[in-house]
C-alpha cells in the first residue's frame, strides 16, 4: 500500500504544479484523479485538500474562474471516490465516504492509553468501549475522544508534542513489521548508500528554510498538510514515508545552495547557514539526544502512567535493532528496579519482556526472592511475555529482578535509548553491567 502512496502522492503534486502553468479543465482532471485514487489508497490525502484550493486561490488570483476550477477539481476527486462509497453504503445502509475506520484510528490516538505510536488500550478498557458501541454505535468513539481531550489537556498538550516530535524522529516508529530485526537479516540494508529518513529529515528542513519562497508553497502546504493529517492518529514509519518524496526535493536544495554560494565566494553566508543545519539535525535525533541526557539528570526509571496503569521502565519500547543478549539454558541475567513509591493501594502488577526464541521454552523468574515460570509459546520475530504478580512483590527502593533460561536459547534485546546502568549478564559465575542500553524487561501497576 505504501509505495503505492508514495507513488500516487508525489504525482498528485507534480500534475498540480503543471495546472500553476496552465491551469486548464484538462489539467485540474488529470491532477484531481490521482488524489482520489491515492484517498482510496490512504485517506489521509484529503486533508490536503483544503489546501490545494487555498493555493489555487493564492495563485490563480481570486476570480470567478478561479473558483469554478476549484468547484471541478472537487468534483473530479468526489468521482473518483465515488464508486467505494456506493458500495459502502450498498453494502452497509451508511454513508461511508471511503473507510468505517478513521474514528477509530482517532480513538486509538486519543484515549487515557494513548502513546505516539500505534498501541492498544488494555483489554478492560477496550471491552467495555466495545460493549457501548455494540449497544449505542460508533458515535461512542466520538464521545470517548472528545471527553479525553475536554478531561485531560495537559495530557492530550503532551501527547501530541510526543507525536510531532516522532513524526520528525530519525526513528523508524514500527507496528506490523520489526524492521530493525529486518535489517539484521538483509545484506542490501548494510549498503551505506540506503540513507534513511534521519539523513533526509534534517536536510530537508535545512532545504524548506533555505527555499522560503512563494513558488514552493505548494510543497511546503504537502508536507505541513501531511504532518496534520497523521497528529490525531498514531505515528508511524510505513504512513509517514508517503510524504518522503517532496522531502527529499527540499534534502537536495542545500545541496545545489551551497555550491552556488561557495561559488560566489558567499563563504560567510554558506558557514553561518550551518547552524539551521545544526539545528535540524539536534531536532530530528531528539530522542537520541533526550536518552543521553535524561539518564544523567533523572537517575530513578521513568515512570509515566496511562489511565489507571503506571507504567515503570528504563527504555524507551523501542528496539533499535542488532543488540540483545542470548541466555542459553541454565544462564541468566538481572534487571534492577529502583521504586520510589509504596506498592500499597495498587491491584495488581504485571512485568513484561521482550524475547525471541526458535521453540516453546520456559524462563525462570527471580524477583526480590520470589520464584516463578513462564512459559515461551510464540516462536515470530519479536515476541512481548508477561507474568502477574502481587503488588507485595515489590517494595521501595532497588528490586532485583533474575530472569533464567531453563531449557532453550533465548534473546532478550537490549534498548539502546537510555543507559541507567541497572542491566547485567551473568558471565562466570558473576554479574557484569551492560555498557549501553537496558534490557528490555519493565513493569505495569493498576491502581
């Protein structure tokens, strides 16, 4: 579906530009199909709607012929749309303009459980919303929306910040697909000429600052329409590469800027340009630049908390791909909790673990004394365990957490986000601290 996206929308772009030139009935069609086509694809793309007509308006002058032109193109997209939206409403009595699906994108991106990236709430949430729908219909998505964003704004301020921050992260935020276990596995990703979005994200909004002209608007309207499209849903890598291509026109612009200035002799004006360059790229590794820091100026782990869960851990969630640490049977390693609250008045708590393993296993868990199994059933690339344990467990101050492997080799990835120094593998017979990273192994309380 992607790259078909990214196909449909870097044409859309390119026929609207030719409609700037000469801005005919025949060239407003063949620019208004592709989006239609590319809606059907990916709906996101009306949100740029609104803003091809605004720059219609500001570059076809405001005049009568102008807005039958507009008028057109609306028609032209509404066509194009039109057969899955008869088909929808055939099929299910509705109006569906394209996809039953967008509020409850919406709804995944705004409620008490809400991250940047694509999550599911928990299963007691989850069923009782699904309950009210089955009773009262889809308008309790709306409902439950609206009343997080009215009860919550310092939460829902926070949130969104997060998601624009990683909708410009070099991170590659993943869902349905672990591409950095991909990467390990695919010698075409080790070729150094493969550059990733962290090296066209910082040259491309050097490029957009460098290029501030009216006769980009257009791109400038794409990318910025694109960004808005995604905030009230969920950040992720495979949605966000369709608006790549226009990026990358702006990633080279720098490029031609500075030999012309050098050229020029302009070297003063090329050097001091450097610093928004700086700047990009500080902006676009933000969250590498927040795992440093953060560790040296909160030593304690990071506690956040959704909903009625508190969420403690020393990564961020998110394997960065290559590191893990592999316990054959009988090894084992140790994570350190270091809990600044009293248990007391929590329901319940839940440690997790990621894991990768070829066959149905058991590991040995050790916490603060008290021993417990889990079982390993699930063999796909990246698998998350849990065990539920009482909130007795676990006390104030530092809690030592032993996971064993009885029988099989297993690997427990490594989060190279942030470096507490509360990871250890055991190596004969004694504990050595991880030099970067933290296992990822981190717990969740229900108050």
């Amino acid at each position: 579906m992607e790259t078909l996206v990214c196909f449909l929308n870097t044409l859309s772009v390119f026929l609207l530009l030719r409609v700037e030139e000469r801005p005919s009935y025949k060239n407003i069609a063949l620019a208004g199909i592709p989006i239609g086509i590319s809606a059907l694809s990916r709906g996101i793309i009306l949100v740029f709607v609104p803003f091809i007509l605004i720059w219609m308006v500001l570059t076809l002058k405001l005049k009568l012929s102008t807005f039958k032109k507009i008028g057109f193109l609306c028609l032209i997209i509404l066509l194009t749309i039109s057969p899955a939206t008869i088909r929808n409403y055939l099929v299910s009595g509705k109006f569906v303009l394209i996809s039953a699906n967008g509020i409850v994108g919406v709804w995944l991106g705004n409620n008490p459980y809400s991250t940047a990236e694509y999550s599911c709430p928990p299963p007691s949430y989850t069923e009782k919303i699904t309950k009210r729908v089955e009773e009262e219909g889809e308008k309790v998505y709306s409902q439950e929306v609206i009343k997080f964003i009215k009860e919550n704004p310092k939460e829902v301020a926070k949130l969104y910040l997060e998601k624009f921050l990683f909708f410009w992260s070099k991170e590659e935020v993943d869902n349905n697909i672990n591409t950095s276990l991909q990467k390990g596995y695919s010698f075409i990703f080790k070729f150094p000429i493969l550059l990733g979005f962290g090296f066209v994200a910082p040259l491309g909004l050097y490029g957009i600052i460098l290029s501030l002209r009216r006769r980009a608007l257009l791109l400038y309207l794409f990318i910025f329409a694109f960004m808005l499209s995604m905030l009230p849903f969920y950040i992720l890598s495979r949605y966000r590469i369709a608006f790549v291509p226009i990026l990358i026109i702006f990633a080279a612009f720098p490029i031609w800027w500075s030999y012309k200035k050098i050229k020029e002799k302009k070297i003063p004006i090329f050097l001091s340009s450097l610093i928004l360059l700086l700047f990009a790229i500080v902006f676009v590794c933000s969250q590498s630049v927040i795992g440093k820091l953060y560790p040296l100026f909160h030593h304690e782990s990071i506690v956040s908390k959704k909903g009625d869960r508190i969420i403690l851990r020393d990564n961020s969630g998110k394997w960065q791909g290559g590191n893990f640490i592999t316990l054959l049977p009988n090894s084992s390693c140790k994570k350190e909790f270091l809990i600044k609250e009293d248990s007391l008045g929590l329901k319940r708590c839940s440690l997790f673990f990621s894991y990768q393993v070829t066959k149905p296993g058991t590991l040995i868990f050790d916490i603060n004394g008290t021993k417990g199994p889990a079982s390993l059933s699930s063999t796909d690339l990246m698998n998350v365990g849990s065990i539920n344990l009482p909130p007795s467990t676990f006390h104030q101050g530092y809690n030592t957490i032993t996971i064993t492997s009885e029988d099989i080799e297993i690997l427990i990835p490594i989060d190279s986000s942030y470096t507490f120094g509360r990871s250890y593998i055991g190596k004969n017979g004694q504990w050595e601290s991880l030099k970067k990273g933290e296992l990822m192994v981190w717990l969740e309380a229900v108050e």
